[in-house]
C-alpha cells in the first residue's frame, strides 16, 4: 500500500485521468473529491463489498438452477 500525505485542496493523480483531491479535514473524518470518467465505477469499500457479496450469491444461485437442470436432464435421459 502506498501510503501519502496530503493537504487541504492537495491532489493525487492515479493514471491520466483520475483525481483525488482532500477537500476537508475534520477530527476523524476526511472529505475527498474524486475526478474520474463517468465509465469508472468509484464505491465506497463496504457498498462494494455488499455488491460484490450479491454478485456471488447471485452467482451461486445460477449455478444452482444449471446444476439442477443438468440432472434433471440426466434422469429424463435414462427414463
């Protein structure tokens, strides 16, 4: 992890064309603003973790219902 310090109103730059700039300090919370292109998806961590969660029980269910179809044929074929 790279680790940084920054001001209020310093920047960090991560590629061409995302910027991270400190907008305001308070005792245990920072603002930040972030410059990105609209196709760059930005979450914070537990919202992405939530949907990365759904994902995989999404994910799982699919696998589910394709497993039971795949036996369900099986059996047809062998009646």
């Amino acid at each position: 992890m790279l680790v940084l310090t920054r001001r209020v109103n310093e920047s960090i730059v991560i590629g061409n064309n995302i910027v991270i700039t400190i907008l305001e300090i308070q005792r245990d919370a920072i603002r930040i603003g972030i410059k990105a292109p609209h196709d760059v998806e930005i979450n914070r961590e537990e919202i992405f973790q939530l949907l990365a969660d759904k994902l995989k029980d999404s994910a799982m269910v699919i696998e589910s219902n394709q497993m039971e179809s795949e036996t369900s044929n099986l059996v047809d074929e062998q009646v």
